[in-house]
C-alpha cells in the first residue's frame, strides 16, 4: 500500500459517483492527508442493492481526517452539477482537483442495447464528464494543484473493444478523448489525466453484475485511490496522460501487488480496453493509421473434443444442480455450438431443481451464447475464461449480460469434475 505524505491536505477535492466504490476509496485516500471532499453523486437514500450513501460516506470522510460536503448531483443535470459547484467554492474557498468517476455501463451489443440505455451511458459517461469539467475548470485555473483525473480507459482502437459493447465503449472513448482534448486546451494550467485499471476491480456494483463469488478474480478498489494519489502529488506539467494503475505504482516502488488482491494468489480477470491480455490481438504495424486486426495465434489447432463431450458435459452440469444454484440464478440459458457435437441446448437454472437438454428450452430464454463445441468444452472445464472468451471473441452473448455473468460462478463449481 502507498503511504500518505499529507500532500493534498487543506486541498478541495470533487468527485463524481463518490457515495460508494472506486470513488469513495480515492475520497478516503485523500481524506487522510486532510483534504476537503465534495461527494457528488446521486445517493441520498440508501440503495435496497448498493450499500452507501453520500451522508454515510461523508462520515466515513470525517473519520478518516478530511471534511466532507456531501451534494446531490445527477451529472445529466447541468444545474446540479453548478450548483454542487458553488457550494464547493463557499464553503472551502475553490476546487483543487476533479475525479471524473461517475459511469454506467451496458454489456451488450447493438441490436441488444436499448435506446434508453445508449442515452443513460453517452449522457453520464461523456456528457456528464465534459460538463463537469466545465463547471469546475474556471476555479481548477485557480489551483496551484489544478489536476482533472478521469476514470477511462486508453484510446484504444481495436475493433475487438467495439464489436459486443459498441455503446458502452463510444460513451467511455468519450471521457477519455476529454482527457486528449482538455490536456492539450489547459496545458500549463491543469493536468488532465484518466486512470484505468489493469484488472477488474471489486466493488458493490461488480457483485450486482458478477453474482458472489467474482470478488476472488478481483483486486481491491485501494490499487485505483492509490494509483489516483501517486498523479495528485505530480506538477501540472504531468498531463495528457492515460495510466493504468498497476504501471504508476510500479513507478513508485510498489513491488507486492498481493496485498491489493482480494483473494491473494487467485487469477485475476483483466479489464476491459487492454490488449496485452488477450493472446490472440496483434497490431498492425506495416503502415501508418492502419487499424489493428485479429491474428491467429501461430499454434497446432487443439484436439477435436471426444465423441459426446458437450453432451458429457451437460450431464456433469445435470448432476451438479440443486435448488441453491437455482435459486441463487434465476436464469435459462440457451447454447448455440458450432462444430461437431454441436446443436442448440439450454440450461434450466430458474425452475425448481433445474435442468439441462438439447433443443430450446420450454420457457424464455435470458441469454442467448454462441460459440464453439471445443471453446464451450474449455469453458466449462476452466481451460478458457468466460470473460477472456467474450472479450476475443469466441463467445457472443445476447440478453442479460449480468445473467451471464452470474453464470460463470457455476462453470467454477465445474471445473474439479471437468
């Protein structure tokens, strides 16, 4: 862990989604140096799912050693975000540093995403960062601090990030190109920088997508709040910049990153928007601008599974189900396989006891996957990550993402008896 110097003590500090999570470690991190927080989020009354609230928090705030201003603000609303403004600049005298962390996300492709959902992400993603930047800018010009620091990934423009959630990335792209366009526009007055993590990180909304039991593949939220510290204490000259986590704390002599994890020595699930995790993405590099292509891993292809492996597979699956799989489900799953073995085949997990077959189950289906007979052998034997399936590909998911993500927890009770 990265130890406090008291840099950003007295220091005003406005962060957007601060009421729990991401935001609210980096809150407490800098609470302990003694700065000010203005805790901007929408959270008043405690969430049936989400735990925190922006009154809870600023206690949390005040424990730690900072002073806390807890607002309202929906950053769609443009007259939350002044008014959380001004309230910020009377009560500590001006902002010092904004945290841009307010996000939604939406997992699914384009004909998957309704249009409600493309309109909540462009509008707190994008829109949401560039007004409050704007709000805050004049006084950030104020600061001999000044830092914006946005939590969004690297531009990075491989079609493999764009082709399962084309929304969700645009609206993310979108903080991180106010990250390219401020830096450059405020240069020698504010740094403006994003940070993104190297691995998925635990937090109250990632239990609501993963389901228990994701928190094992996850490091702590610390890892973030210390990597946004280390770019607090940099000069305003330190901008333009897209950090990933993991790299800025190696700068800064972090050498265990155990101690981040949740579960210690567990794999980790990479984050979205990297390309150094999945094998099978190389850049081309023979021309300028070219746009970066999917290439074959140079590898014998594997072995055709054994005759009957999906359906051994599904009667592994069978024999496994109880009603507290079921109950802690609540999702019929369709398989669509390619290849030999393959078929369409559904997973019962909403009706009592469960179920497994082949053909189109009874009742609607929650998740449509398409893939592979051998990668859906893999996967279910844990030869081949859910997540690293979607991300490169070999796996497309329709419906509720959450649903399918809930399932992978399953495919882990698997893997001993695959």
């Amino acid at each position: 862990m990265l130890p406090n110097t008291g840099k950003l003590a007295g220091c005003t500090v406005f962060i957007t989604g601060a009421s729990r999570g991401i935001g609210k470690a980096i809150a407490l991190k800098a609470a302990k140096d003694g700065a000010n927080i203005v805790i901007a989020a929408k959270t008043a009354q405690a969430h049936p799912k989400l735990s925190g609230t922006i009154y809870t928090a600023a206690e949390e705030i005040k424990a730690a050693g900072g002073k806390a201003l807890p607002c309202i603000v929906d950053v769609r609303d443009e007259e939350q975000i002044s008014s959380a403004v001004e309230k910020a600049v009377e009560k500590f005298g001006g902002i010092d540093i904004l945290v841009n962390n307010a996000s939604a996300i939406c997992l699914t492709s384009t004909l998957e995403t309704p249009t409600k959902k493309v309109d909540l992400m462009m509008n707190v993603n994008t829109r949401g960062t560039y007004l409050t930047s704007k709000a805050c800018i004049p006084y950030l010009k104020k600061s001999k601090i000044a830092h914006i620091l946005n939590l969004s990934p690297p531009l990075n423009l491989n079609p493999l990030w764009f082709k399962q959630h084309c929304a969700y990335t645009i609206a993310k792209y979108g903080m991180s190109m106010c990250v390219l366009g401020m830096a450059e526009e405020f240069k020698g007055e504010i740094a403006v920088n994003a940070l993104w993590p190297k691995t998925a990180i635990h937090t109250a909304a990632m239990d609501m997508l993963g389901g228990s039991g994701i928190e094992s593949q996850c490091r702590k939220v610390d890892i973030i709040a210390d990597a946004a510290y280390c770019i607090f204490k940099k000069p305003k000259s330190f901008t333009g910049n897209f950090i990933i986590d993991e790299n800025i704390l190696k700068e800064e002599g972090i050498k265990n990153f155990d101690v981040y994890a949740v579960t210690p020595g567990h794999p980790l699930l990479p984050d979205f928007f990297l390309d150094e995790q999945p094998a099978t993405v190389t850049k081309k590099a023979d021309s300028y601008g070219a746009v970066p292509e999917l290439k074959e891993e140079k590898m014998q292809p594997p072995p055709k599974p054994r005759s009957g492996a999906v359906e051994e597979t599904f009667r592994i699956v069978k024999d496994s189900l109880n009603d507290d799989v079921v109950k802690a489900t609540q999702a019929i799953y369709q398989f669509e396989l390619s290849g030999e073995d393959g078929g369409t085949w559904f997973l019962d997990l909403k009706n009592k006891g469960g179920n497994v077959g082949y053909g189109e189950p009874s009742d609607q289906v929650d998740v449509v996957m398409s893939m592979s007979t051998d990668d859906f052998v893999k996967m279910f034997s844990g030869k081949l990550k859910p997540a690293m399936a979607f991300m490169s590909g070999k796996l497309k998911i329709k419906g509720n993402m959450a649903l399918a993500i809930k399932l992978e927890k399953l495919m882990n009770q698997m893997n001993s008896k695959l």
